[in-house]
C-alpha cells in the first residue's frame, strides 16, 4: 500500500513538472491560460507535500506499533 502511495506522490510531482512547462510555453501568449497552470502546479506541490506527510506519518505508527 505504501508503494502505491509513493507512485501517487511522484505522479502529483510529475503533475506539476508539466503544468510548470506549459506556464513557461505559454506565459507571453496566453498569459491567463499561463496563470491558470502555474496554480495548478502549486497546488500539485502542496498535495505532493500533504500526502508525503501523512504517509510517512502512517509509516512511523505503523512501526511503533510492531
């Protein structure tokens, strides 16, 4: 279960890689289309980092409890 949590943490990661290329292809001619990725890609960062925490949380009771 943890494995799969990981690959969905890499893919938010991943998520935001591409959202952070096509703001950068996109800032000077559609500069609200630009906008609306580079949220995205912070959004996808934050994610990344909520459920990264919580994982490893889950982890570490996990191995106190053993």
């Amino acid at each position: 279960m943890n494995k799969l949590r990981k690959m969905f943490e890499i893919g938010y990661l991943i998520i935001a890689v591409v959202c952070l290329v096509e703001t950068f292809f996109r800032w000077n001619s559609e500069p609200k289309r630009a906008y609306m990725f580079l949220g995205l890609a912070v959004m996808a960062i934050l994610v990344y980092f909520i459920k990264r925490r919580f994982r490893l949380k889950n982890e570490s009771e996990q191995q106190n409890s053993n």
